[in-house]
C-alpha cells in the first residue's frame, strides 16, 4: 500500500490456488492471504494490549522513510450498495486491507481472477470531483524469492525459498501461566516445488505432539529466553529426523527424552505415504503469558 495505491501482486503459478478460494467463497465475500513484502518499507501489524483488545500499528525499516507499507490480507466485500455514494471503499483492518466494492465490481473481480487479467477498482465517491485511490490486482509471472532474512530459530539457517502458511487456531496448551501456540510452518521445497500436496494433517499431528512433550517446560523454556522454539523435521525413505532450537541453538538434551516419546510415533506415521516423501518442514511455535 502506498498514498493514493494500493496493489496486490498475485503469482501466475499460484492461480489453482486462487481458483479454489474464489469457487469456495460465498458471493459477497473473498479473503485471500498475503506473504510478507520485501519491497515495502514498513508492514501492519495487528497487536493485543493487556486487556485483550486489538488495534493496528505499522513497524517500519529502521532510517527509512515510510512510503510503502505491506499488509497480512486483503478481504474484497461485495456488499456496498450503490446508492452508499461510493464506487468502493478501501480500509485497513486489524493487519491487512478491506476493500468494500458493489455486488456488480464483484462480479466482475471474481471473472476477471478466473480470466488471470488484471482488474482495477476506483476508491471514492461517485462525485467526479472528490479524490480518487486505487486498488490493482495484478497477475504477475515472476516473485520475489519467499521468506528472505528469515533465518531459523533452531540453528540460523537462512529460510529464503521456503514456501511458509500460517497455523489456523487450534488447541493451546497451558501451563504455569503460560501458552504455547505454534504459529507457522515453513515447507522446504525439493527442486523449487514441494514434493506432493500440503501436508496439513500431519503439520497438526507433528504441533500438537511437540506441544505435549514441551508443556511442562514452558516456564523454564521462557524463564530461560527460549519464547521462540522451532521443530525441524525430515523425513524420506531411509531417514528419520528432527532438531529442535531456540535462539539460533538446539534445545538441551533434558528436553529431548520427551520429545522422542512424543515425536518419534508421528514422524513414523508420516513415511506410511511414499508419495509424499521426501519431506522437510520447520515449526515454528511461540511462549506466551496467558493474559486471563
């Protein structure tokens, strides 16, 4: 997003994907997710005071100059009625951007996306004489290498080229005071693609055994500066693996008696499917203070 812009740049290769999110949604609605933008010089971040509530703020790069800023998501709502006054509207909510368009400048989106052509919608009211701002969506044949100067907890390795996705909600695991959430998973690919489709399931398999065998550490864990834990794991016909780190270090040895119990089964589980091997992904899980 920049003044009087904003423009979402979709890979043409991600376009399975994009048609899935379009033949599933409902006809008012279409909420497609974001990765981080390199190119923007600051990025919206949604953020939790001690009273449980949420409002927005935007980071920016240290001695730069904020003049474009990255959003998490972007929701098209096509709900506006024209007589509203507007042709659409466009808002920053909580770390991402809503554009409020017409059920018709919906329609048209929604073909325009099934067609890969770029689409333009004009921001403002119908009066010729006010400002317009304006929302490109744009197909786009090349990206920017994913994850750039994101290195790994478990032991600094670099996570530029990993394809990553955010953890839905699930299930915490309390202890002490403290949560443990795993957050994100980033997907190592073999040969710039991953080996088979996502494996979602077994992503939640592996979270929820790694937080089993960590919830009775997690004060020690924190007390000890270890708030931010990754779980490595690869697996392929012939080999079995996983590291787990904090802070650029794997985790010691005291942790990993439980982590094997936990683990092991899971990781095994995971080879019954040859088709999906080889496999490598990191997880990527934060300790929190429970704030109620």
């Amino acid at each position: 997003m920049e003044m009087g812009r904003s423009c979402i740049k979709i890979p043409l290769r991600k376009y399975n994907e994009v048609m899935k999110v379009v033949n599933s949604s409902n006809e008012h609605v279409i909420s497609i997710g974001a990765s981080f933008n390199t190119e923007a010089d600051s990025h919206l971040v949604c953020v939790q005071n001690k009273h449980g509530l949420y409002h927005t703020q935007a980071i920016s790069a240290t001695g730069h100059p904020r003049k474009v800023t990255g959003a998490s998501f972007v929701v098209f709502n096509g709900a506006l009625k024209t007589s509203s006054g507007f042709l659409a509207k466009s808002s920053i909510i909580e770390d991402g951007l809503m554009v409020q368009i017409t059920p018709e400048t919906m329609e048209n989106l929604r073909q325009a996306l099934r067609d890969k052509k770029d689409f333009k919608i004009t921001c403002g009211k119908t009066d010729t004489g006010d400002v317009k701002e304006y929302v490109d969506i744009c197909w786009v044949e090349k990206e920017e290498k994913t994850n750039k100067g994101i290195l790994s907890p478990v032991d600094g390795k670099s996570m530029e080229g990993t394809q990553s996705e955010k953890v839905p909600r699930g299930r915490d695991f309390e202890r002490d005071g403290k949560v443990l959430k795993c957050t994100e998973v980033y997907y190592f690919p073999k040969d710039h693609e991953l080996s088979s489709p996502v494996p979602h399931q077994f992503a939640k398999e592996i979270a929820v055994a790694c937080s089993t065998a960590l919830c009775a550490h997690l004060k020690t864990l924190k007390n000890n500066g270890m708030n931010k834990i990754g779980l490595r794991v690869s697996i392929d016909s012939d080999m079995v693996e996983y590291l787990a780190g904090s802070g650029g270090h794997l985790l010691p040895q005291n942790y990993l008696k439980e982590l094997d119990s936990a683990l092991i089964p899971v990781i095994h589980g995971g080879m019954s499917d040859p088709t999906s091997l080889p496999l490598k992904m990191e997880l990527i899980f934060f300790i929190i203070e429970h704030l109620f």
